[in-house]
C-alpha cells in the first residue's frame, strides 16, 4: 500500500524518545495508523486503487507503520475507506479520534445522557481529548475541559464545545477524599494517576467513565468507594435481564405433577431465565436497605483504545 497520511500519536512519541519501550525490534519505521491506496495484493479481497486505512495491531510496533511511504501488512489489518472520506480527512480523526468514538459509544450504551450532568475530559487539548469535546458537545452534553494549558487554549477549547475550561493545576490532588462532591456523569480521562482518581471520586451516582491513556501515570492510587457508594440504581442494571412474565405465560419448568395439576410456583419459576440477585426482594426477606431498587450500581472503568499526544487542528 502507498501511504498518502499518517498522525502523531502517544506512542509514537514515546518511540522517538526512547521511553515505554514502544518498538519490540529495532529497526522498525513508526507510525501506528496510515491512510492510503493499495498498490498491490496477494490478498483477493484487496486490489490496486482501493482506498484503505490501517491502525493498531503491530504498526510501528513491532512491524514498519505508516511513517513508510510504502507500507506492507496481512489482509486481515485492513480496513476500507468509505468512497467520500479523503485520505487527509481519515488521518485528520486517526487513531486519537477512532479512541475518543470508542469511548463515547461505550459510555452512551453504559447509559449517559446529556440529562445526567457535566462529562469532564482531560486532557483536553490532545488528539483524543479535543476530539472527545466536539464529539460530546455535539451530542448535547455540557463539556468540562480540563487542561494543563487553560491560559493557551480556553478560547479555543470553547471554540470546538467546551462549556467551561478547568486548569488541571488548579486540582489539589494531595488532597483527594474517597468520595468528592458528586460533580459529573462521566469523565474522558487521558492522563491516568491522581487525576483518575480524583474524578472517580467525583463521579454522579451511576458516573461513567473511560479511561483511555497515561500520560500522567499508569498507577491508580483510589478507593472501592466510588464503586460501592455512587453505582447505578438497580433498575438500570436489569435493562438486561430476562423480563418477569404473566403468571400463567411460562411453564413452571419441572413442576407439572403426573395427574396434569402444577405443584405450587416457586419464588423463581415466573422469571424467563436464571434468577435475577439484584431484584427488589420483600422485606419478609430482611432485604431491608440492601433490597432497594435505588442502590447505586458500579461506575464504569473501561481501557478503550490507544491515545494520541496532540490533536490535528
């Protein structure tokens, strides 16, 4: 394949600095994504012209990536390009933009809402960052960009949807309490460390979110509070679970006696599938406290993707 454009990503800094231990073999041509045309192929689903997009898997790895002006990779790392999509527009998103997607799909389908409150993104001038506050704004969310270059770039973090711009050197994270003053539905976080810990302590009862890099630290330093105290209701969490049916729509499995009469119906026998553990049980049952529906359920903590150090702009 013939690469028309590549990014700067997180890891590709890493790897011209010699930290992280990126490359696996050296020598090895960076570049962790490119976007190009094939020239040729020993693969049928692929011919000469098809315009292609490749990232992930071993590029600028532990094989040559996309800062090669020719590019040789299996079939299956592949990924065609939509006819209306330049090659510049694919890179101009690229691996930072395909992570912040990721993230947000994720986070949506963990139940997010612009009706649930603030999203925080860290990070925010980065690849992954600007991205995910564009993403997020257009879909109707109130964005908190957070930053360590708040002075530089508040302008222009408002410019692509930011609602309001936080210096990251304004948080005292010396100072970080198991459970913080419950301030966002969910978070984007880039840097990993303190500041994650910080925001899982901040998160909304039933909070999302997704943490996506290290830029500051791969170590987490926090508490089981946040988890225990602050998950989503109950109810959210049997979206997915067999629903209760009539009395009489499903057959007590196992309990219709010889003479054709049904012993009487256990407390499970109605429900279409193994029992439900989080269900509202009666306080006959000593539920208590424990048996409410409005028991949070646990926050979301998802590694999603790959990160990019700085955004195309």
């Amino acid at each position: 394949m013939r690469t028309k454009y590549s990014t700067i990503n997180y890891k590709d800094a890493l790897s011209h600095n010699g930290t992280g231990r990126i490359m696996r073999k050296f020598p090895t041509v960076a570049g962790i994504d490119m976007s190009g045309t094939v020239e040729t192929s020993a693969d049928p689903r692929w011919k000469k012209g098809d315009k292609v997009i490749v990232h992930a898997y071993d590029m600028g790895v532990a094989h040559d990536g996309g800062y090669a002006e020719y590019v040789r990779v299996p079939g299956d790392w592949i990924v065609r390009r939509p006819e209306s999509m330049a090659a510049v527009d694919a890179m101009t998103l690229g691996t930072a933009g395909f992570t912040a997607a990721q993230a947000i799909h994720l986070m949506l389908h963990n139940g997010l809402a612009p009706a649930s409150g603030p999203v925080a993104v860290t990070g925010a001038t980065g690849g992954v960052g600007c991205v995910a506050v564009e993403i997020l704004a257009k879909l109707g969310f109130q964005v908190v960009a957070i930053t360590g270059k708040a002075a530089e770039e508040s302008d222009w973090l408002k410019s692509i949807g930011a609602a309001e711009v936080l210096a990251r050197q304004s948080i005292d994270l010396t100072k970080i309490r198991p459970l913080g003053a419950a301030t966002y539905a969910g978070a984007v976080d880039n840097l990993g460390g303190d500041i994650l810990a910080w925001l899982l302590s901040m998160q909304k009862i039933g909070g999302t979110v997704a943490a996506v890099g290290l830029a500051a630290d791969m170590k987490l330093n926090t508490t089981v509070a946040p988890f225990i105290l602050r998950r989503a209701p109950a109810r959210h969490r049997q979206r997915q679970l067999p629903d209760v049916a009539a009395p009489d729509a499903v057959e007590p499995a196992g309990r219709r006696l010889a003479s054709g009469s049904r012993a009487r119906p256990g407390p499970h026998d109605r429900l279409r599938g193994p029992p439900d553990p989080f269900r509202r049980l009666p306080e006959r049952h000593g539920a208590g406290a424990h048996g409410r529906e409005d028991r949070p359920r646990l926050a979301s903590l998802t590694r999603i993707g790959r990160p990019a150090a700085r955004c195309a702009r």
